[in-house]
C-alpha cells in the first residue's frame, strides 16, 4: 500500500534528495580542488571538464529517477507536487554546494590572493587605487560565490524539475497497463 503524499512528505523527500545531491555536487567540487594541486593546466581543464559534465547530466538522470521513486512511493502525486519536490530539493541541494564552495574560498590562503592580485595589477597596469577596490571585492568574494552558486543551483533544478515532472507523468501514460491491472481480463464498466 502506497503512502498518502502531503506537504510534510515532500519536504522530507526534498530534503533526502537534495542531501544527496549536493554531496555529489560537493563530491565533483572536491574532485576539481585536488586536481588543481596538481598544478597541470592541461590535466585540470581536462578533470573539470569531466565533472562538471557528469555532475551536470547526473542530475538529470538521478532527478528522474527520484520523481519516479516518488511518483510509485506515494499515492496522490500530481504534476505539481513532483515540481515542488524538485524544486526544494534544487534550494536545499544548492545551499549545501554554494555553502561548500563558499567555506573553500574563506579558507584560500590571503597571500595566494595577494599573489593573484599582483599578478593581475601588473599584466593590467593598474593604479593603487584599483588594486585597492580589487582588494576589496576579493574579500566579498565567498559571500558572492555563496548567493550566485545557489541562485544558479535554484534556477537549475526549477527549469529541471519543471521538464522532469511532466516527463514522468507522461512517460507513465505510454508505459502501458499497471502493475496491478491484469490485461487478459476486461474492464467492467
């Protein structure tokens, strides 16, 4: 017997969902910090580029399979109700990785920060007072990170969940006869 679908299962289910996603997202992120260790501009292009491409299509494939997990789990699941549940998991998922990524850029050693922006004062020739102002947004940057990276996350799952959601109620309309109808006998109407 399936479970009866209401707001406080949804939340638990996004909540679950989004967990996991964003332990793959943080898993891809740390993924990429190791390689740039390596200091081997061809390897690091070549790693982030993998990740972010399995990160970007493992959401896809693992948010359908959730749908349809919470589509068959609970009774009464609408259109609607799975674009919810896509949806908070999109922002709890997208809090997690944007906090991530966020606490590895508070963490970033201020002399490599400095490096960089010596570097970029002297290729740019900048004057004091724009060193300065870089200086400055340099130490905004993780809060920046944080509300861009979970504003993307957001937007992300909200147009993948309302694809999605409507994927996996017209994907179960051609699937044919259900699990508990019998084709061999007739309907009685």
């Amino acid at each position: 017997m399936k479970k009866k679908m209401d707001n406080t299962a949804l939340w638990n289910e996004a909540a679950v969902t989004g967990l996991f996603f964003g332990a793959v997202s943080i898993g891809c992120l740390m993924g990429k910090q190791l390689v740039a260790g390596t200091g081997n501009a061809f390897l690091i292009q070549a790693v982030s580029l993998v990740l972010w491409l399995a990160e970007f299509v493992g959401c896809i494939v693992l948010m359908r399979q959730r749908m349809i997990r919470l589509r068959d789990t609970y009774s009464g699941v609408s259109i609607q109700d799975s674009y919810k549940f896509g949806r908070r998991a999109a922002l709890l998922s997208g809090l997690l990785l944007a906090s991530a990524q966020a606490l590895i850029l508070m963490k970033m050693p201020s002399d490599s920060m400095e490096t960089m922006i010596g570097q970029l004062a002297q290729q740019f020739q900048m004057s004091s007072s724009e060193i300065d102002s870089m200086g400055a947004f340099v130490d905004k940057l993780p809060l920046w990170t944080f509300i861009f990276q979970w504003i993307y996350c957001f937007l992300y799952g909200t147009v993948l969940s309302a694809i999605m959601s409507r994927y996996v109620f017209i994907q179960r309309l051609f699937d044919g006869p259900q699990d508990n109808d019998d084709p061999s006998q007739p309907d009685e109407q």
